[in-house]
C-alpha cells in the first residue's frame, strides 16, 4: 500500500517553513497597536467568563473597547493617508 500524506507533507511545507518577509515584519509592525488593545480586551472579556462582573470588570472592558476603536480609527486614517491626531 503507497501512503500519500508523506509525499503531500514535502509539497506543502516549503511555504509554511518560511520566514516571514520584511513586509510581512512592516504589517505587523504597523498594526501592533490595534493588536494591543484587542488583546487587552480579550484579557478583560475572560476575566469576566467565570464570575458576575462588577461594576469595575464592566468599565475595564468598556475602556477596552473604546481603545480598539481608537486604535482601528487610527489604523483607518494611516491607511488614508490622513495626518495622525494625537
């Protein structure tokens, strides 16, 4: 009996074995802060899975979300070519 997972493993890892390009790193680089804050966000939403929240648990998280807004409108204007607003 003649497998093919062996011959299908060669064929596809040469693209998933690479490193990433230097405008792949520039991408990431670029949207690090949006990457941040849903990150910060995700950390609140869990911190809330296995408990009520308090009042102080729902203000972490709306704060959360109103810094992945800002960071997505931020990321919207660079990527328009608009001056950034501090």
């Amino acid at each position: 009996m003649r497998y093919i997972v062996p011959v299908q493993a060669v064929v596809t890892a040469a693209e998933f074995d690479r490193e990433p390009t230097a405008a792949e790193l520039d991408a990431i680089e670029h949207e690090m802060p949006l990457i941040r804050a849903e990150v910060e966000l995700l950390d609140a939403q869990i911190a809330t899975l296995d408990r009520a929240p308090l009042p102080l648990d729902r203000r972490r998280v709306r704060r959360a979300r109103r810094r992945v807004l800002a960071a997505r409108r931020e990321l919207s204007n660079r990527a328009a070519g608009s001056p950034e607003v501090a």
